[in-house]
C-alpha cells in the first residue's frame, strides 16, 4: 500500500483573493481506500493513525524576515520578504504568475499568495512583495498585523506562470486583452512590470475592476503601467456620484466596448473573481479568440 501527497490544481479564482489565485493540498489514498472497506473499524483506525504518523511534510519551508508591511487601499496590505539570505527561494521565481505558500509560526494554516513584483526584483533587492487582503479570522489578518523583522516561512515557488510565449511575438499579436479583480492585480503587476513588449503592441488594455477607488491598490502606478504601453480603465462596481468612468462590472464594461480586435492577434491574461473570469473567457472565445491565447496563472 502506497500513500501519496498531492498538489491538486481546482481554479484559483474560487478562493479567497488572499490566497490569489493557487490551489491548496490534498491527500489522496488510492489504494488504501479499496483496503479499508475489508477491515474491521479498530483495524481501519489503527492503519489511518500509522499513515498519518508517516507521512512526511513534503513542503520545505524557509524562515524568512519581514521587509516592510504597510496599506495599500482598504483592507489591502503591502507585504515585503526579504529572501536576499535565501537565494535558492528568489531564483526559483522565474515567471509573473507564480506563488507559494506562506505559513507563520505557531499557526496551522498557510495561505497561498502570488507574487506581485517581477522576478527581476528578487534578484536586484532580494525581495519579494505581496498584496495582501485581510480577511477577518484568517492567516492573513495576522500576516498584516505583524511588523518588520517578524520571521514568517515560505513554501517553494509554484506553478506555471503566465506563458507570455503563447502570445509572442508582439508583431502577431498586437492586441492583448488584461482583466484582474480585487487582490488579483497581483499577479497582473508583476506581468506589467516583467515586461511583454507592451510598447510594440497596438492595443494592450487593462480592466482593473473594484468596489470603489479605496479599494484600489496600484493606483500610484497607473502613470509607469501607461508609459510602458498600457491603457488602463478602472471598473468600479460600486462608485460615487463623482466617478465619471466604467461602472459596474469588469465583464459588462467589456462587452459595452467596441470589438476593436482582430481575434487571430489577439491575445488575454485573466486574474480574478471566478465569474468575471468564466464569462470574459466567453466574451472572447464567442469571438474567436483561442482558447490557448487566454493566459491564466494555474
């Protein structure tokens, strides 16, 4: 009888925007399951304690120090790790779109959190930063609570990334299509900020949706995002009577725009709310896009 530890990959967009956009751990017990039906209860028991007791914590996980942890917009934190003493950790960040776990000491569960500066910022300041959102009762609340200096522990890097290959070269795909939401900007920063040659492209749009513009992080980026070549429109679902842009949500301020792509050059990176992104996927397939051009980060 073996016993196996999975990573399982269900759709991040599911889970908590704190946990932005990773999947979470299972275990699974193929064979054990078939074994136990011929067991007697006190049999079963004794074989689940045996297993429990042998199987290994597979993450290796590092101790590493708070760099800075400050307010980015309501209920949304900065987060700074310093991984300069952990260079194995920094280097294994190698495309926009990955995350890892991270855990605090004495407290059970981890959360999963992208990471939200470019790969390059790991090895130029030995850091990595994080958007954080504080979720009442969860690890995140008292990761937000803590200070510099305070030791947290963080899994390896994981997952695939945005394969940015899927839609190169810019002069075959000169429209890109990007849609975040909430703390889902994460990632889509460290994309923007990575670099797809946004510049030699003719048509690279982000809709950035949130409640209202105090919920908005990023927004002293905005002006770098859009010199760089990107236009930004902000989607707020719940705006003031002063906000004179799109209103409403991501998908619809998307679908009320002119069709001004040509479906073979184009290419879409989603991150977000599930929903936004089940029908903004629909929005483009429905018009032709391929459905391999639509990058996400699981």
């Amino acid at each position: 009888m073996s016993l196996t530890t999975t990573l399982s990959s269900p759709n991040p967009l599911t889970l908590p925007h704190l946990s932005s956009h990773a999947p979470h751990r299972t275990s699974s017990f193929p064979m054990a399951t078939v074994i136990r039906r011929h067991l007697n209860p006190i049999r079963r028991r004794s074989l689940a304690i045996a297993a429990a007791v042998r199987q290994p914590d597979t993450a290796l996980w590092t101790p590493t120090p708070l760099a800075d942890v400050k307010p980015a917009a309501e209920s949304l934190f900065h987060v700074t790790i310093d991984v300069s003493d952990s260079p194995d950790l920094a280097s294994s960040y190698t495309l926009a779109g990955q995350y890892l776990q991270l855990r605090i000491p004495n407290v059970e569960k981890p959360s999963f959190l992208a990471i939200a500066s470019p790969p390059s910022l790991a090895f130029t300041n030995g850091v990595f930063e994080f958007l954080v959102k504080s979720i009442a009762g969860s690890t995140a609340e008292l990761l937000c609570g803590l200070g510099k200096g305070d030791v947290v522990e963080l899994s390896p890097v994981m997952g695939k990334g945005f394969n940015t290959d899927q839609i190169s070269p810019p002069e075959d795909f000169q429209s890109v299509l990007i849609f975040a939401t909430g703390s889902g900007i994460s990632p889509i920063r460290s994309l923007i900020e990575s670099g797809f040659s946004a510049d030699k492209r003719s048509d690279v749009r982000l809709y950035y949706g949130a409640r209202n513009l105090q919920r908005m992080a990023y927004q002293d980026r905005f002006k770098a995002w859009e010199s760089s070549g990107v236009t930004i429109v902000p989607v707020l679902s719940q705006p003031d009577d002063n906000w004179a842009g799109e209103a409403g949500y991501v998908q619809a301020a998307f679908a009320r725009a002119k069709q001004l792509y040509a479906p073979v050059s184009t290419g879409a990176v989603l991150c977000g709310q599930k929903q936004m992104a089940e029908e903004v996927t629909s929005i483009l397939v429905g018009n032709g896009v391929p459905d391999e051009k639509i990058l996400k980060n699981f």
